[in-house]
C-alpha cells in the first residue's frame, strides 16, 4: 500500500476509489492505503467494498455506482478467485477507456506469474492495467532454480511447465529459513517437546481444543529465524524489528499479449527505474525529483497520463457563490436570481468554457443587496458546505487561503490609498519647489563654507585672493557661487584648494542636474498636491479614514497595521467615497479612503479630484474560490492563462472596466521635494574633505610661524608679550607668503653679514691690544 500510494502522488492524482473484498484482508489493507495516501495529502474519495462471493450482477451495481464518482483513480485489492471479473464487468460498461486508471494489488501479478498465458479475452479485459509484483534480485541461484522448477513441472501434454510466482521462491526460501533456524536449535541444546495450554479449554462440538499444544522452546526457534542471515533464491534473507529487510516492488504495465517493468519501489529509494539492490549504497534520496517511471500504457492505449478525475455525471449542479455587490456593479451585477453579470462573471464563463469537460453550475447570490457581503464570510460557506465554489471580486489572502484553494488570480491588485488632490499651477516662484527649504540652506551655506575653504588656502599664494578687504569679500561670494555653473575665473594654485575644489565641482554637477530633473518635471507636467502621502502619513495622523464595507482592508488597517478602529469609517458607494472625501475629517468625512487598486482606478476614471496617493502597500489579486484539492482550481487556473495568452482576458476587461480618463489622469502627484536627506553622503565627504584641507593648512602655518616667530625673536632684544605676539601672528597670515620668505631671506643676509662684521671687528681689537702689551714690554 505505500508503494500504491507512492504511485498516486507520483502522478499527481488527489483522489482515489478503493475496490476491495468486503473481509479481514480487503478491509486491513484499504485502510493502511488510506493512512499511506493521508500522508501524501492524497485520500480515498469512495471505498467500494464487494462480498469475497459478489455475483456479476453485485459487481455491475457496485462499478455503476463508482463511474458515477468524480475519481478516475481505482484500485483493485481483492482475491484472484473473483478479481479477473471486476474488469471484464468494467470493460463491459465502458470503464476501461483513456480517462480512467486501474492498480491492482500483487495478486495480478501472482495470476501473470502462475497462470500465464491467461486466456485472449481475459487479456484484453485488462489492457493498461499497473500493478505490483514482489522483487526478487536477479541471481545465477535464482536462475538455476527457475530452470530446474521448469524442468519438473513440464507436462507431457501441453508441454508448458507450471507457472512460478515471487510466493513460490518465498515459500522455497521460507523452508531453508526453517531448516537453518532447527539445525541452530539442536545445536543449542533444545529438544522437540510439546505440552498442554491451560488457556485452551474443550468446548461443545468437534473443534477439540484441548488437543492443541504449544512447542516448549518456540521462543528459541523464533530467535533463530529472526537472526537468520543468509542468501536465497528470494534474495537476502534477514529481519529487522520482525520485518524482512529492504521490502520491493516490481511495477508492472499489462500490454498486449504480456505485460512490461516500468520501474521499482522499494522503502529505500521509492520510485526508480533501476534495480533497488543497485541503489542500497548510495545515500537515500526521496525527494519527487529523483522519483521516475517509464511511460505507461493506460488503458485505451492512451499514452498521456489520465487527468485522474471528471466532473461527476449526476445530474447535480455546481453551487457558486455570487457576492451581490451594492457597489461597482461593474464587477459583479446582480439582478434577480438569473441575471448575474459583469467582468468576474466574464472571466469565469469564458475560463470554464475552455475545460475539456462540461462542468453543470447554478450561480448562486451572497447578500443582502443592501451593503457589500464580506469576501471571507464567502469563503468560510464553502469549508462549511453551503457553496461549491466562489466567483467575485474575492482577494487572495493569507487568512482565505487556509479555508479554500485559489485558481491563479485574473486580476492584479492590492491596497491603495485614495485622497483629494488639487492642481499646481506653475508661478513666479516654482524655480523654488524642487529643492526643500533646509536644502536650499544647507546649500547655500556649503557654498559659501567652500569658497571661503579654497580662499583661505589661496590667499597666501594667490593674487587673485589678494587686495582690500572689501575685494577679498566680493571674491569669496563670487567664486562660491559661480562654481554653481562652472563659471570661476580665478586660478586655483595650492593643491589643498585644489583638492577642496574638485570635490565640491562633483557634489555641484550632482546638485545641478537633480535640480534640472525636477524642475524639468514640474513646469512640463501638470503637478498635482495633497496633504496626504500615503499609508505612513495616514499612520501618523489621527484622521478618519474610509474602507469599502465588506472588504478585507477593514482587518488589514487593524490586525496588520495597528490602527484604531475608531477611526475607520465603512462606506458602502462610490457616492459615499466622494462626499466623505469632499468634507474631510472637518465635515464629518474622512482624510482618505483605503480600497483594493481596482476599485480605486475605477473610481477616479470619472472623479479627478481625487488620486491615488503613495505606493501600493499590498499585493495580492483576485481568484475563483474552490474547495481545498479541488482539481477544478488546477484546471480553471490554467484556463485563466490561456485567457491571458490569448488576448481574451485584456478584451473581457475593457469591455467592462475601460472607461475614458478624466484629464488628471496623466497628471503627475507632486512628488516630494528633494531632500537634504538625499545627499547628505556627498556634503558629508565634501565637509570632511574641506575640515581636512584646513587642518593640514593650519599644520603648515604653525610649522612656519614658528620658523618665522623665532627668527624674529632673535632680533628682539628684550621679551614679547602675548599681544605683540598674536599681532605678529595676524601680520604673518595677512601677508603673502612669497613676501615673508623673501623678508625672512633679506634678514638672514643681513644677520650674517652683521656676523661677519662684528667678527672682523673683534679680531682687529685683539690685534691691536696684541701690539700695545707687546710695546709696553720692549719698554720695559
């Protein structure tokens, strides 16, 4: 049953019928297939059990009964006394076609093996048929024995030996298993011996228990049959936990006058087209992508996989459930019990005309007709029965998921929000609004910081930073500014100013043509404004807001986001949107109203002073609504995309939601001005590049002032207050470098020529009282 089970997940059949003999043996195992499948998310839809000695006529009823279920998936387990007759009976009604699938348990297999060839017309009566046969590796023992079985069993006159199934070789190896285990008991000592059990009493009649005895040491023998290891004809033969070891199946497609492997199940590897002995050594790989079968044969010689199911041919028709919508009817009209239309209704015809089955259905309304029906109450009917399905403008979300199964969505949507606008009228100001106002100061100040950066390096080095005060302040507004279009004149000399200046001719050009796009942007498209930005300005603010009664955004705003439900104000009208969003929160209305993005588009296709304001917050879209592994989902889903491939889908919907736009409608929300935020990375390194180039300046100043400063301090004859000194600093930064060098150079000259002076006037004194005391001396 798990390799049967392994079977239906492989070929995504969700549902089965289960045909069986109404005994201990049918019943135990449809049960254990039914745990198998249970965990494949797969389940048996009817189980059809037969007595172990159904008539014709009781097998004719029973499969009269299943041809009328929606499964095409049966399986067979019954006894092979009476199951050849099940398929002649469904062969005789018609039920051995393409559309249908037929497994049947290991007693088909025994028949094949044993009773082959069966007979021409019970061939025929199970063309397609897959069923499983016990694997025995291939041996030379295996060999040899099936050659000597032939032998011994050929008769004279037909001169065809008996047939030998897999219960053979296992019945032969089960005799070794035996021998093995006693010839192990004697040599431990046991003895053959017998007693009575006490539990056993004689009862009336001929059954006499009280001669049924117990073998004394049948705990011994058992441990020596379970411990056995050892080589059969059956393959290895050993146990664990009382089960045999790496347990087999052979799949089997009845073809023509035979049947053909199309592959193996073992527990260890599942589905495979190799041998399972051959796969024991590598690791264990279940995974449905290392899981193949060869091409199957189905019966009516089909070679395309059976769809596995068919809308069942009882008369009953679909129940669906239709939303009776108050409000943009455009989606789904209601008008009597009979007269449903519009674009939902549109796209389901058309879909399920596509099916290759005919699918009966009555569309059924949900409401009252006096506000909007909630989409998840509509849901919830179908888990409950009510509904076989849904069609609507129902949105595929989280919380409907876990009731129901969704085809593939037909339209694309999500939350929106919708606000008053109002037009921007380009004035004598608007070269102004594409920056904020802290960036046109943040701006302005980098300008004017970097001008007097670059002047302050420059003006010890540069004439064209050099002059009267009042000049040397025009320069510095100058040359900031201009740089705005790349139009200084000044030539930069000091590479610290160069430095400063090229980063700050980047953050321009970055500065500049942002500026352009967006200026560009609002004098050529008209701008419209509102208060309200989006889902984030909405949490921020304590404004009502309006939802479309019935919708799911009610619980989204709630649950998801966290607003207070106080503040939500249901609306039931495209009227109601538009007065609760002319008044405002002032009025008794609302900021703004939060709806699914088709609804809102069709909407403003005739209001234009309202927009869509902000980024879509959701995406999700809109589906057809079946019960959980319902394959009609499968099939109307992929129904959907040929819609959508075909064009038919695009036509459907601008027959019903196309609608002439309003002029506003190819007109741009003024999008937020640029902010500060923007570029603080480029003021950022361009302010940090500038404190660096002043740093390194000022490094550079103190090591020459201090070269300077000393010089000076060796004139001076006496000491220096802290004023002269700062007065000496301040004359040092205002003169021109090139002139302090030169000075400093003129009073080195000087000092070493008053130097060499001095030093000339001392050696001639030294000289001169030299000869005075020699003079004295010859005197005396």
């Amino acid at each position: 049953m798990a390799a049967i089970a392994e079977i239906v997940n492989y070929y995504d059949w969700g549902e089965v019928i289960a045909i069986y003999g109404d005994d201990d043996y049918g019943r135990n195992g449809i049960a254990a297939l039914g745990d198998k499948l249970a965990e494949k998310r797969r389940k048996i839809s009817f189980k059809a059990p037969l007595s172990p000695q159904a008539t014709r006529t009781e097998i004719t009823d029973l499969l009269i009964t299943v041809a009328l279920a929606q499964s095409r998936i049966l399986i067979v387990h019954t006894s092979a006394s009476w199951g050849p007759e099940v398929f002649h009976v469904a062969q005789y009604l018609g039920m051995m076609g393409p559309e249908y699938a037929w497994i049947a348990t290991n007693w088909l297999s025994t028949s094949l093996d044993t009773d082959s060839p069966l007979p021409p017309d019970v061939m025929s009566d199970l063309q397609g048929v897959l069923t499983l046969r016990m694997h025995t590796p291939d041996s030379k023992l295996k060999r040899k024995f099936v050659s000597r079985w032939g032998n011994l069993t050929r008769g004279s006159a037909s001169n065809a030996p008996i047939g030998l199934s897999t219960y053979g070789l296992y019945a032969y190896d089960t005799v070794w298993l035996l021998a093995h285990a006693i010839d192990s008991f004697f040599k431990q000592g046991g003895n053959i011996s017998f007693s009575k059990n006490p539990k056993l009493v004689d009862v009336p009649g001929d059954l006499h228990l009280d001669a049924m005895k117990i073998f004394d040491r049948g705990d011994l023998l058992l441990q020596n049959i379970l411990q056995a290891n050892l080589t059969g004809i059956s393959g290895t033969i050993k146990f664990i936990s009382k089960d045999l070891i790496n347990p087999a199946y052979e799949i089997i497609n009845v073809a023509g006058t035979g049947y053909r492997r199309i592959g193996y199940w073992s527990n260890y590897s599942g589905l495979s087209v190799e041998p399972p002995e051959t796969l024991y050594g590598g690791l264990p790989n279940r995974s449905r992508l290392n899981q193949f079968l060869y091409s199957v044969i189905w019966p009516g010689e089909a070679k395309g996989k059976p769809r596995g199911w068919v809308f069942p041919n009882n008369g009953r028709h679909l129940k669906i459930g239709v939303p009776n919508r108050v409000s943009f009817q455009e989606f789904v009209s209601v008008e009597g019990t009979d007269m449903i239309s519009g674009f939902c209704i549109d796209v389901f015809t058309a879909a399920i005309n596509l099916l290759p089955y005919a699918v009966p259905y009555k569309l059924l309304p949900f409401g009252d007709g006096h506000n909007n029906p909630s989409g998840t109450e509509l849901v919830r009917l179908i888990t409950a029965g009510v509904y076989d399905a849904a069609v609507g403008d129902i949105a595929i979300i989280t919380n409907r998921t876990r009731m129901v199964d969704f085809t593939q969505p037909y339209i694309e949507s999500g939350l929106v929000v919708v606000a008053p606008v109002k037009k921007l009228d380009s004035n004598a100001w608007a070269f102004l609004r594409p920056f904020s106002p802290r960036m046109w100061g943040v701006t302005s100040i980098f300008f004017l910081a970097v001008g007097a950066v670059v002047w302050i390096s420059e003006h010890r080095h540069n004439d064209d930073f050099r002059g009267p005060p009042r000049r040397q302040v025009v320069t510095v507004f100058w040359f900031s500014f201009s740089t705005m279009f790349f139009a200084h004149r000044e030539n930069i000399v000091s590479t610290l100013g160069r430095i400063v200046l090229l980063i700050w001719l980047f953050v321009v050009l970055i500065i500049n043509s942002s500026y352009t796009a967006s200026l560009t942007s609002i004098l050529t498209v008209q701008q419209l404004s509102s208060h309200i930005e989006g889902i984030g300005s909405l949490r921020a603010s304590k404004d009502p807001i309006g939802y479309q009664q019935g919708s799911f955004a009610r619980n989204y705003l709630v649950d998801d986001l966290g607003f207070d439900e106080s503040r939500l104000v249901p609306l039931n009208s495209p009227e109601e949107y538009a007065k609760a969003l002319i008044d405002g929160p002032r009025k008794g209305g609302v900021a703004a109203v939060v709806d699914d993005r088709a609804y809102a588009e069709l909407f403003l296709s005739s209001r234009c002073e309202f927009s869509i304001v902000g980024q879509e917050f959701t995406k999700n879209g809109w589906g057809f609504a079946f019960p959980r592994d319902s394959p009609l989902a499968e099939d109307m889903s992929t129904a959907i995309l040929k819609l959508s491939e075909n064009g038919d889908l695009e036509r459907i919907h601008n027959k019903w939601l196309l609608r002439r736009a309003c002029s506003s409608q190819g007109s741009k929300l003024e999008v937020d001005r640029l902010q500060l935020k923007s570029f603080l990375g480029l003021y950022l390194v361009c302010g940090l590049a500038s404190l660096f180039a002043l740093f390194i300046y000022f490094l550079q100043m103190a090591r020459q002032f201090s070269r300077y400063y000393h010089e000076q301090d060796m004139e001076s004859t006496g000491t220096s207050s802290r004023s002269s000194r700062i007065q000496t600093f301040l004359s040092f930064v205002k003169d021109k470098e090139e002139d302090v060098k030169n000075r400093s150079k003129r009073r080195n000259i000087e000092r070493s020529r008053n130097d060499d002076e001095l030093s000339s006037s001392n050696s001639n004194t030294r000289h001169i009282d030299w000869s005075r005391n020699t003079s004295l001396q010859s005197e005396n």
